[in-house]
C-alpha cells in the first residue's frame, strides 16, 4: 500500500509540473487576415485578432507614407500571384523609395515549448529591396531570418543565422511563389525549422535553430517602387499543439501503469 500510495504521489506531482510548465507555453491557436478584428480600420497599430488570444496586439511601423500595411488579396502580385488567402485576403506590407514598414507581434503565454509549432504563410513576387521574417528571443535578438531580395549574391531567397540550413534556398524566380514556414521547439533553447515553396516552383528546405522564440516580425523596405509585385503578403499566423496535454496523459498513464504492477 505505501509503495502504490507513492507511485500515486509521484505521478500526481509530475502531472502539477507539468500543468504549472503550460503557463509558460505559448497559446495555440490561428490568426487569419479575414478575423473580424481587422474588419474595421484594415490592419492598424494595436489590431488583435486570432483564436484564444494565441498572439499580442500588433505592433506596427512604417518611416513615411512610401510605406505601411493594409489587408489586401495576395493573388494581386500576379496574374495571378500565390494565394494565401482566407476569404480573400491576406496581411500584405510595402516599402519602396528607401523607406521601411515593419510588424512586430510576441507569443501569449509567453513563448513556444517543447513540442510546439509556430507556422505562417508568405506571398511574394518581384525580389528588388529586401522583404521578410525574423524570428526573435525575449531580448529581441533575431536568430533566424528568411528574406527575399539581393544580399548581394543576387536576387534569392535566403535563411540567415540559423544554426544549420543558412544560405541561398534557391533563386529561381515565380510571379507565383508562396512559402510555408514552420518552427518546431524541440529543446529548451532550440528546434527545427522548414520552408516548403509551391506555386510556380516547388522546393523545400530545413534545418535547426538555436533559440526560444517569444515574437517575430515581418519587414519591406527599400523596393524599387509601389507596384503591387513588390508587396509581401503573409496569412495563417498558427501554434500547435498544447504541449503540456499529450504529457499530461502520459503521465497520468505512467502512474496508472505502476499501481497496475503493484497490484500485480
């Protein structure tokens, strides 16, 4: 009886830390371009929309009218452009003549643990400027970054600062290019990540990372013009899963198993 009421102990502990650890997971859930919170005034400084509060309110910058934000349709990028709508519209950014627009937004709940994935899908076109996604820590240091335009090797779409996967992920250019991006954290201080391109090419990248991820930001800066093929349009801002559930069960499974034994 003392050794069963022990396993119950143990397995009832570990089930309080594991529940404790969630709160410093991130929130799962969706953001879509097509949320009722953007309804309204468009895409704006403070908008804050999504499933479950899975992400803060947008933090949004721009350094002149040649730059800011809108909710818009990605497919405008060609004839048609990649489509990474959802009721036809997507966030899209633009920055041309030297000036930049930048969206800022952090994990609720913190940031993303073991086990969780963080996804989001980006349209672009024409590579003249530089455009992209930074993946950020608590200290706002960027430890990955993917950008489309010249880095001076050249138009290409290139990772930056990874661990392991950085450099040119191809430079074949498509009126139709629509990348998926996933972060899965598999340790406390990193994880994998994966770039799936569709449309008018198909390619797919990955590699690891070295960082915990507590927000991100979107950029374009500096395009040649404010032509709708220079816009960046992203859309489906995801986390998966609830880490601490699947562990959670395990556990209380684990403890099941021991009285079992016992009993046995």
């Amino acid at each position: 009886m003392k050794n069963t009421s022990s396993y119950i102990l143990s397995a009832s502990l570990c089930a309080l830390f594991l529940s404790a650890s969630a709160g410093f997971a991130a929130t799962v859930g969706t953001d879509l371009a097509s949320d009722s919170a953007y309804n309204g005034d468009g895409w704006t400084n403070g908008d804050d929309g999504g499933t479950a509060a899975t992400f803060g309110a947008w933090t949004l910058t721009n350094t002149n009218a040649n730059a800011g934000r809108f909710i818009g349709d990605s497919t405008s990028l060609g004839a048609p452009g990649a489509d990474v709508n959802t009721s036809s519209e997507s966030f899209g950014m633009f920055g041309h003549t030297s000036q930049t627009s930048e969206a800022f937004r952090g994990f609720n709940g913190d940031a993303l643990s073991i086990g969780q994935t963080f996804s989001l899908d980006i349209a672009v076109n024409f590579r003249n400027g530089q455009k992209g996604f930074d993946l950020r820590d608590s200290s706002n240091a960027v430890f990955f970054n993917f950008n489309v335009g010249d880095l001076g090797g050249g138009d290409a779409y290139t990772v930056q600062f990874a661990t392991t996967g950085s450099g040119s992920i191809g430079n074949t250019y498509s009126a139709n290019t629509e990348f998926n991006l996933s972060f899965t954290q598999t340790t406390a201080g990193g994880g994998t990540w994966a770039i799936i391109r569709t449309g008018g090419v198909s390619d797919s990248d990955a590699g690891t990372y070295t960082g915990v991820p507590h927000n991100f930001k979107l950029y374009n800066s500096s395009t040649t013009s404010g032509a709708n093929e220079n816009n960046l349009f992203a859309n489906s801002f995801t986390v998966v899963p609830e880490p601490a559930s699947s562990a959670l069960v395990g556990v209380t499974l684990l403890g099941l198993g021991f009285i079992r034994r016992r009993r046995v």
